[in-house]
C-alpha cells in the first residue's frame, strides 16, 4: 500500500502496554516467542478467545513482564535445543511471579529445564500426529478425550520432571506429553494446541485462559476502537494528522479511525500514480468525501510516475522508481497542509512488525524488510502514529466493519505498493497498463459473481512479457499472454492456489480473449507459496 513508504524520524508509538493498560476491564496474555513459526498462530488464538494477547522477545525482564500487567505468559517453541550454546532463556524470575505460566514444545522443556527437571535428545525425532493419552482430566486437560489427536514437533524431550509436576498425558514414544505444577498453575505441552492438526488445542488453550489465568474473554473491537480513539485525542491535541490514503484495507481502516478520533484534524493524501486498478482513484474519493466527510487531497501524478518507469523491466529498479517518487510526491503535498501538521498515520500490522525483526529482539529472524517499518526515508520530520500496529489482518477487517467502513474496502483483496507495475511483466506502458486493468476488471467481476471473493484471499491478473500465435477468425493474431493468480492463505506467509471451478476459468478465459483486445491466451498459475510468491515480481 502506498502510505507504507513513508517513515517519521522519531518512533513515538505508544508500546502495547501502555495502549491497553487504560481499558477498565482490560486481560492481557504475554506470548514470549524462541523463534516458532507458529507464534503468531497462538497470538491468533488467545485473541480468538476473546483475550488480547502481546508478542514479546523471550528475554524480557521481570520488571518489563510484570508492566504489561498480565494474567498469564505463554512460553512459545523454537527451533532451539535448550542444551545449545546461546539458545534463548526466559527469566526464571518469572515462574516465581504466581502468574499461570504454559509452555509449548520447547517452552516446556525450558520451563522444566530451569525448575530442575532435565532434558535430553529424543530417541528419534517425532514429527506429525501422534495419539496422545490423557491421565488427569482436570484444569489443562478439561474435556478433552481420553484418546485425542496432536501435533508433534520435537527433537529433544523431558526426562526427568522438576520437582512438584506430574504427568497429565503421555503418547507412546513421549512419556511427558503434557505435565504440570497444578498448585502453581505452570504447565507444559510437548505438542502443539495452536495448530489445527490438534483437534483439541483450543479447548487445551481455553481450559489455560478461563481455568487457569481466570480470564473474562472481555477483549472486543469496540473496545480497542474506544481505546483507541481516547489515545489518538489524547496524543495529537489539536495538532493535524496526515495520512497516506491507498485504498486498501489496512490505510482505509487507519483513515476511518482517526476520522472518528480527530475529525477535521486528519488530512489525507491519495496520489494517483498511474498504476492503480480500473476506478480505484474515484472509489477512494466517493468513499471518504461522501461517507466520511475527510479532508483528502488527491494528487495526479500519473506523467511522473510513468515518465519514471519508461523502459524499465527489473522489478526491483521498478519499485525503487516508484517509492522514489513517491516520497518526492508526498513531501510536496505534505508542504501544503497549513496548521500544525505533525503526525504521520500509517497502517503497519502486527505480521509487518514481526516479521521485520522490529517487534521484538532476540530469536525472530529477520524474515523481510517490510515496507511499512524499515528502510524508510529519515528526514520527513513526522512522529510515527500507528494504530493498527498490534492487529491481525482479520483484525482489521473487522475493526473497519465497527468502523462503518463499506463491505467492498473492508474486504477487498491486498493490492502491491508498486500497483500494477509489478503485475505487468517487463516494460510497463499506458497500452499494457490499459489491457491488464480491463483484464482485471473482467477476473474479478467473474469472481464476485461465482461468489468467490469472499472464499479467496486474492486474486488478479499478470501480464506476461510474451506473445503467443492465435487465430481469430480467419486471421492469425501474435498478441498477449495474460495469467491468473488466485490463491487461499491464513495469513499471506504461506498460500495455496485456489481451486476455481473449470466452468469459471472457460468464462474468464473466454470474456478476456473475446473483449480486451491484444490478448489471445490465458493461463492458470498453479503454484503454491513457497516455493512460489504470491505477487509475481
């Protein structure tokens, strides 16, 4: 989204802790993360249950814990061996806080590690389902079956256990599959609940929230949109907030916010590149002129941005151009804003956060350098406002729903920052430009009235830098090649390519050859991310 490529030279974003500290009936779950790929999935389900959960870095302090005032501390696996030189530690201060405390995978083999227990390498690494064996059906294991499924991921496991744990359940090649201190209320898995290869991992988890932790399942979006609000009017006073307007979901949720928070304070910047979808630039201005009554500036600068791409095929010299200029566009717009204008809003999410390594320190890896919190320009002179920074994508969308936001933004699919620069292969000129929107238009108006929108996750059209021998008519034709990208995903990481129906590519094939002219072929991608991206450049 274009509002990504901007930055403020000071981060003053207020910290998780402080931002839900304020809600009267606030319950917060801390989720130290070793590096697991599944992390973020238990984030997902405390949130699901209705408590608001926070990733932090596995090394905190007590102190820094106990400021977040929580009800319960989730410690996450990793790929680690507790028995590794340098592999991460929590405090072990924090088992003595008389907080519930539940380890996973290797959350527990730390826990037992630091309470006297040990831990050694596994006969055989165990990985996949395994029958798991319930011995005591109470607290952790509440109402889950005797016999029950889990996923398994270990190559080490518990031995011995500390002092004061027994066994809860076991499988047949792991003896302590699931133990725990019940008088303290600290426990540890082997396996994992957040997955959904676990058919009870989320009544384990519940059983952890409610039993245990003593949670209410309070944490609604109305609230944190209530919150929220406070917090905005509070931190900007009668100061102007500029936000950068794409059209997508993430910068029209943070638009609707602060218009609801500020009101006339906010003003917001929609350029026009010149790489937008069919009808993007006048769906944006209906929307937030006519329904949220916002002060938007729109810019055309569709010449300089094309000017700029003119020859250019590598997808990287693409997107530098474009951000480039960008940035050049925005400043100029920015200087024409009277009042004290000092905040930058930006609709950075809590995958962003993480995945760039700047939610916490430690064990993540740096998976990318994301365009909304890194590698951004020093010298804008803006403080940083970021309100959807400790939300899930799904939690965006349904805090733009809360909002009032019209179903067709809350639900419209990702579109790139760099536009369709990076979905027209090569080269990119007006005439390109002009076949891949048309070829869009039909795809997705095909896909809306299959009602598949919904049951996708995203899905458009590329325009290949090949042509191909067709025949129309009695004429040959030597034109353009067109794919179609369509795939489900949870949350982006990873993705599988949708099985549209053969009646509904035949239609889309059919419509797009028939009436966008210099096309003669249509192709379906069929790969899966990894080892394939989602977008093409």
């Amino acid at each position: 989204m274009i509002v990504s490529i901007l930055r403020s030279t000071t981060d003053t974003t207020m910290t998780a802790s402080a931002l839900h500290r304020s809600q009267a009936q606030s319950e917060t779950v801390l989720i130290l993360d070793f590096g697991s790929q599944y992390a973020q999935l238990i984030a997902r389900r405390v949130r699901e249950a209705g408590v608001y959960s926070l990733l932090i870095r596995p090394d905190a302090s007590v102190e820094e814990l106990r400021s977040h005032q929580p009800v319960g501390i989730i410690l996450s696996g990793g790929p680690a061996s507790v028995s590794d030189a340098g592999a991460p530690r929590c405090d072990p201060a924090l088992f003595e806080l008389g907080i519930p405390v539940l380890g996973i995978c290797y959350g527990m083999q730390l826990t037992c590690d630091l309470m006297g227990g040990r831990v050694e390498r596994a006969p055989s690494r165990e990985y996949g389902r395994a029958a798991l064996q319930v011995h005591e059906s109470a607290d952790l294991m509440q109402g889950i079956p005797s016999n029950a499924t889990v996923w398994m991921s270990h190559g080490d496991q518990v031995m011995n256990l500390p002092d004061g744990f027994e066994v809860l359940a076991s499988t047949p090649t792991c003896p302590f599959a699931a133990v725990g201190d019940r008088t303290r209320r600290i426990y540890g898995v082997q396996f994992h609940p957040e997955v959904t290869h676990t058919p009870h991992g989320m009544d384990l988890i519940r059983n952890f929230l409610f039993r245990s932790c003593g949670c209410r399942g309070s944490w609604r979006m109305a609230d944190y949109l209530t919150d929220q609000c406070a917090q905005i009017k509070q931190r900007v006073g009668t100061a102007r907030v500029i936000c950068g307007l794409s059209g997508g979901v993430d910068s029209s949720v943070v638009a609707a916010l602060l218009a609801r928070a500020i009101g006339q304070q906010l003003v917001c910047i929609f350029v026009d590149n010149g790489l937008l979808r069919k009808g993007e630039r006048a769906l944006v201005e209906s929307t937030f002129r006519d329904h949220f009554d916002v002060d938007l500036r729109v810019v055309d600068a569709r010449k300089e941005f094309l000017d700029d791409l003119d020859g250019i095929s590598d997808p990287q010299e693409k997107r530098r151009r474009i951000g480039h200029r960008f940035i050049g566009v925005f400043r100029e717009a920015a200087k024409s804003i009277t009042g004290d204008a000092k905040y930058l809003a930006q609709g950075t999410l809590y995958p962003d956060v993480i995945e760039s390594g700047h939610g916490h320190a430690g064990t993540a890896a740096n998976i990318k350098l994301h365009h909304n919190v890194g590698g951004l320009p020093e010298d804008l002179g803006f403080e940083l406002i970021e309100p959807l920074r400790n939300l899930f994508k799904d939690e965006v969308r349904t805090l733009g729903e809360v909002l009032g936001l019209p179903a067709h933004i809350v639900w419209r699919h990702p579109f790139p920052g760099p536009g369709l620069a990076v979905r027209c292969l090569g080269a990119v000129t007006e005439s390109q430009l002009r076949i891949l929107r048309d070829c869009d238009e039909i795809l997705l108006e095909e896909i809306v009235a299959a009602d598949l929108y919904r049951k996708t996750d995203q899905v458009f059209a590329v325009l290949l830098p090949v042509r191909s021998v067709g025949v129309m008519g009695d004429g040959r034709t030597y034109d353009a090649v067109v794919a179609i990208r369509a795939v489900t995903t949870q949350d982006f990481m990873t993705a599988d390519w949708a099985r549209l129906p053969y009646e509904l590519l035949a239609t889309v094939s059919s419509r797009i050859i028939n009436e966008v002219k210099g096309v003669n072929r249509v192709v379906y991608d069929i790969s899966s991310k990894p080892p394939a991206t989602i977008e093409w450049e």
